[in-house]
C-alpha cells in the first residue's frame, strides 16, 4: 500500500471512509501498454462512469504523487468576495458580510485534462476534492459543497454541464430530441473538450468515446470521427478560432475534414438554416457528397475583402499543405447570424487528385453570389491516411 502513489493512497482510503469494498482505478483497470484492451476499454468508459456509485475526483492534484489532500497551491490566490460591509449582531457586536460580483469558479488542474471531462459528463455521482471545500455534485444537484451550507460558497460549473435527461436512454430524453438541441449539446461539448490539454494528442477522439457512446445510444445515430451522421453538413462547419498556431494535420488521425486531424480548440459557425450541399455516402472510409463549387479565381477583389478565412493551420504550414494549388470553395449552406443577415458557409478545399478534396479551411461569405452560376456535382472528400 505504501509503494502507491498517494492519489491511490488516498482514494483506497476514502473508498474504506465510505463503506465500499471496491475501487476501479484506471490505469490499474486499462493495460496501458496493450492497445487492444485499451480500446476495448475506452468503449466503455461511459458504462463505468455511470453505473459507479460515486466518482472521487482529486480536484487539485496536478500529479498523482500530490492526493486529494493536496494543500493549495503556493500560487493559488485566495477567493476574496469584491465587497463587504459591516452589520450590527443579534448579541450588540459587530459582524461583516462579504458580497462576491459572481459565483467563485474553481480553478482545478483537473479541468484542464481532456480525458476528464467524461468524467463530469457521465457519472452518476462525483466527490470533488476542491481547493477551499469537499465538492458534491449528482444528477439532481448542480455542483455545491457537501455540507449543503446556503451561507458557504456558491460554486459556478467549471464546464457547461449538459442536461442528464439528454442521457436518459430508458424513456427517452426530454432534451436533445430535437436536432438543434442536439447541435447545441455536441458543440458545446466539442467547445468544452477541444480547449482541455492532452498528453497525447492521439487521444483526441479516444479520450471522448465515452460521451459518443452514450449518446448513440440514445439518439440511434453514429458518429464517425466525432461528426454525427444525422446532421453531418451542419458539423462541418467547425473553424480554429484566433490565434491560430497549429502547424500540422494528422491525416493518419482522421481525415481533414473532421475536427480530429488537428490538435487545439474549435469553434463552430452559427446553424446553417438553409443546406446547400446533400451527403450521399458517409462511412468511416469513405465521403461522398453533392455540391456546388466555386474556385478562388472567381473572386475578385472587391468580393474578397468581405470573405472570412479560417485556415486550419498557421500561415506558413498552410502553404506547405497547400503546395500551390488554388483553393476552391464548397459551399455547405446559408447561416442566419446574430444580426438577421445571411451568410454563406463554405469549406475551403484543394484538389488532391480528380474529383477528391481536401479541407483546409472554412470561409464566411456575406452572399452566395459566386455560386449562381455553379451546379450540384459529385465530390469525395479526401479519406483518413492508412
């Protein structure tokens, strides 16, 4: 017991503290050496998470030599409400009320991590081990201190929990039924997930397979590299936000046109309203789809200073992606954005060899103008690397 790690140390003992006989410990549960059973295992990640009577989470711990008991950080600043007056006591003394401007926020090195957002995502019951209290949080209540103390701390959700009705795959969900709302989920997910760190940046889609499990099963839908078959134009339409440093695709990750192929945070574009593009077939292997294209020779001058361009990598490795060739536009659909204006919403693409694309990017157009004369053909969009 005193060869582990104290993270384990601590966990075997709260796991005694509680009344429990038994602790699933993942890198004791997950050969980690084994890429079988590590694959295996990460399919049922979302069975694990729910079905565990509670799930201990070290919420300060950077490292698991640190524990759940882990003091605060040399560096981590105390929470000060922003206001305070005095008021006079029942017994003639003297007392002070403290105001915050906002719900304190913890700040744990635990919500930083990629694989961990599962976590908070699917069990059923989480003990937090924070920095000023012991944190609870269940299906029927929203993250608070375990003493349920209305005068403590009121706690503000380091993620944008979802709804757990959107999980209920007995009855059927109550939210997430519609398919804006299960835009909004899967984005807000993909927001919350793309801005955590991975050590391993191939875990970018193996380290979020709990949560697609899960949800498959409720929607009856499938996911290939994290892009939903049901609303497939609609996912497309990811951007990287400003500033944009990544320098390379992992094609033998994913394939370009999904999220996966790079590493950093997404975003994505308003709902398209008004699809222009028509899938035909989408497989893991392969994606073929119906669309209007239109080359960047087309542009001129004019039209090209109202167009916004989100290339998937950095200046310099986009030119060594892009080789010279030109770039086309293939445009997805109309997006109606917060001001009532219509934009049209369209991948930028090159040619890797005839009638097979490659993304690159997404542009923002104000109108769909250099499309008019451009009809719905048969494209592939360029397969994962073997």
């Amino acid at each position: 017991m005193e060869q582990l790690e104290q993270t384990i140390q601590d966990a075997v003992y709260i796991t005694r503290q509680l009344g429990f006989n038994y602790l699933w410990v993942d890198r004791f549960c997950i050969l980690q050496d084994d890429d079988e059973d590590k694959k295996r295992e990460f399919s049922r990640m979302a069975t694990t998470y729910k079905n565990a009577v509670v799930t201990l989470a070290a919420g300060t711990a950077e490292k698991a030599s640190e524990g759940f008991f882990n003091s605060q950080s040399s560096n981590q600043k105390p929470f000060l409400p922003n206001h305070r007056f005095g008021v006079s006591m029942e017994d003639g003394g003297r007392g002070t009320v403290y105001i915050p401007d906002k719900s304190y926020q913890p700040n744990h090195p635990l919500d930083a991590r990629g694989w961990t957002l599962q976590e908070f995502m699917l069990s059923s019951r989480m003990l937090i081990f924070s920095d000023y209290q012991l944190l609870w949080q269940c299906k029927q209540t929203h993250l608070q201190s375990v003493t349920g103390d209305d005068d403590g701390l009121e706690y503000q959700q380091g993620i944008e929990s979802l709804p757990w009705v959107a999980f209920d795959d007995i009855s059927g969900p109550s939210f997430g039924a519609h398919d804006s709302e299960k835009l909004y989920l899967w984005k807000t997910i993909l927001r919350q997930y793309t801005e955590r760190n991975l050590t391993d940046p191939e875990d970018r889609l193996p380290a979020i397979t709990g949560i697609i499990s899960e949800l498959q099963n409720v929607w009856k839908d499938t996911a290939i590299y994290g892009h939903w078959k049901d609303w497939f134009v609609q996912l497309l339409a990811w951007y990287k936000p400003e500033p944009n440093t990544e320098k390379e695709r992992y094609l033998s990750r994913a394939p370009s046109w999904s999220w996966v192929s790079v590493n950093g945070r997404i975003h994505f574009e308003e709902p398209i309203e008004k699809e222009d593009a028509n899938m035909k077939i989408v497989t893991a292997a392969k994606v073929t789809m119906s669309c209007r294209i239109a080359s960047e020779d087309h542009i001129d001058e004019d039209t090209r200073e109202e167009i916004d361009e989100y290339f998937d990598l950095d200046e310099t490795a986009q030119k060594v992606e892009n080789k010279g060739k030109r770039c086309h536009y293939l445009l997805l659909g109309k997006a109606k954005e917060s001001d009532g204006f219509e934009n049209a919403i369209a991948l930028i693409v090159i040619a890797v060899r005839s009638g097979v694309y490659r993304r690159v990017g997404l542009a923002v157009f104000a109108d769909d103008a250099i499309w008019a004369e451009a009809k719905h053909q048969s494209i592939e969009l360029e397969p994962k690397y073997k």
